[in-house]
C-alpha cells in the first residue's frame, strides 16, 4: 500500500467536518492519516474531540496579532507535524497571500454554495433569495482569491418550499460531511492517478500552437505542424514497458544531456524503452513533488524543437529582447 499523506486540519469551532475527515481516515485503505488539528480559538470544541481520537492540536489566539504573524505561527505548527496538505474545515480567517502561496497546489477548503456562486457569506440566504432550485457545497483549492480557487468537486442539495437560511445549512452540512472526505482522498492521489495526470500533461500540450493528440504505439502523443506534415514531440506513457513509471516522454538536446539527467536526478527522470535511444527523456509524473511548471517548460521545449520554423521564428525574436 502506497505511503498515506499527511494531512493538517485548521478549523475555528466545532469541527464537524474535522470529525467526518478523521472517521474517514479510519476506515479501510484511505489515502491520508490526520497528523494536526490546529485552531485559532483555544476553546474550539473540535480541539477536545481531536485530542480524544489521539490527533496532536495545536492552538493560538489571534487576537493581538497581525494576519501574518498568526498565519506563520499556525503553518510551523504544520511544517511541525510534517503535514503534505493543509485542509481547511470551519477556519475563520482570511489567510494571508504569502501563506496561500506556499501551499499552492496543497490548501484545500469547502464552502457551502455551488461555487462560482455566493463566495463569501450568508450563502443559503442568497440562494433562496434568488429563487434557488438547490443550494449545496463545493470542495475547491485555496487561492488568495477568496473562495475563487478550481472547484474539486460538488454536491447538490434541494431547495424545499418553506426552508429558512437554518434548514437549509442543516442539510448542506450532511452533504458536506459526505463530500469532504471523498475529495480530499480523491485529490491527494491524484499524483497516481493516470486519468488524472493525463488531464494534466493535455491540457498543457493542446494549449500550446498547432497541437493535435493523436494515438501512437498504444499511448497518447502530442504532435506540432499540421495533419500531414506534422511530428511527435512529447508521449503520455503509463507504466509501459515494465516501468512503475507514469511519465511525459520528451525531447532532449542530447543523448549526454538525457543520461546526465538520469544519472543526477533518477527521481525524476529516467532513460524509456524504445524512445531513449533517440535521446528521448522520461519525466516521472507519479511523484508527489512534481513541479508542473518544470511539465510545462519540457513540453514547450520539445514543441519547439519540433515545430516548423514558421512556427518558431517569432518565438525566436521574442526571445532575442
């Protein structure tokens, strides 16, 4: 079974859905153990319940501290507990830009509308207000935008003749107790995922100028310059060959630059069957430290190196100021 990600709770108050999360985390092969909860009220029920299920807490008034210093406070607290992802459950603090940043990719929240609509609060009052067939609950990633980061998943939840902003929370929140645990599992594997990572590498590659995706030996590749005329600069390739690996196959400039990548960095690059010999490279994308920026210059790179020079001419002006 692959190693469990460490996952970080912040919450303010009850921490029901902390408590959905841990209950979650127990049962069968679950992706993630909690290793913190962490509040800024000392008082917050969910810290008794926490510490009654054997989970280390951690808490610190935020009053009398300015926003960045709390927000540095609670994220050594995390760093502390060696968490991978901070989840946030019932946590009523705008966080700081600098903090978000940091855990890019790594923050995730729920909030109780189906967002983009009714960011911020009163979002049960909203959405009856506005006549409203459903309310409901959306899992999203935490940007410095509030409440404005990819939207992971969703429930729907009925809006029902007679329901005050109350009545309608209630059951929003039995949608989000079921919602929040499938989510985060479902996100901290998606490094595993080969759906998942493929999405990834696509939209990466099709966003790039004249990009078609076409099947080439049983896997997905990329191709740059037209139907006819047009060549392969990058491969998705899930564990082929006997590899573990789930990679990007892209071009290199060199055989002595493929094989000192190998050799330097092996955790993330390896020499693949059949493609290697043509000082292709393979970048492992089944890590959970892949820098998808790095996913994106490789792509770009090996497009260009197989563009037609039409292509590439302005490119090369660009890059000559």
């Amino acid at each position: 079974m692959a190693e469990k990600a460490k996952i970080a709770v912040l919450i303010s108050g009850a921490g029901t859905n902390m408590a959905a999360l841990t209950y979650a985390s127990r049962i069968g092969d679950c992706p993630y153990d909690i290793v913190l909860v962490a509040s800024n009220d000392p008082n917050a029920a969910g810290l008794t319940l926490a510490a009654a299920e054997g989970i280390p807490t951690f808490a610190l008034p935020h009053r009398g501290m300015n926003r960045e210093s709390h927000d540095a406070a609670m994220e050594a607290a995390v760093m502390e507990a060696s968490a991978d992802y901070i989840v946030l459950a019932g946590y009523m603090r705008i966080l700081s830009d600098g903090f978000v940043s940091r855990w890019a990719g790594r923050m995730l929240n729920i909030h109780p509308s189906l967002l983009p609509k009714y960011k911020g609060l009163d979002t049960h009052a909203r959405a009856i207000a506005a006549g409203d067939s459903h309310g409901g609950t959306s899992v999203h990633m935490v940007t410095p935008e509030l409440d404005a980061g990819e939207v992971l998943a969703q429930v729907k939840v009925p809006i029902v003749p007679g329901d005050t902003p109350d009545s309608l929370a209630e059951r929003v929140k039995l949608a989000e107790h079921q919602l929040y645990p499938r989510a985060v599992a479902d996100y901290v594997c998606r490094w595993r995922d080969p759906a998942a990572l493929l999405a990834r590498v696509r939209a990466l590659a099709l966003a790039l100028p004249e990009t078609d995706e076409r099947t080439s030996h049983g896997s997905p590749g990329f191709r740059v310059g037209g139907d006819k005329s047009g060549k392969y600069f990058a491969y998705f390739a899930d564990q082929h060959h006997g590899t573990p690996h789930i990679a990007l196959l892209a071009r290199t400039g060199s055989m002595d630059e493929l094989l000192h990548l190998v050799e330097s960095q092996p955790e993330a690059y390896f020499k693949p069957a059949y493609y290697g010999a043509s000082g292709w490279v393979g970048i492992i994308l089944n890590r959970a430290d892949v820098d998808w920026d790095d996913v994106a210059h490789w792509l770009q790179r090996s497009w260009r190196s197989a563009a037609p020079r039409r292509l590439t001419r302005m490119l090369d002006i660009a890059d000559s100021f």
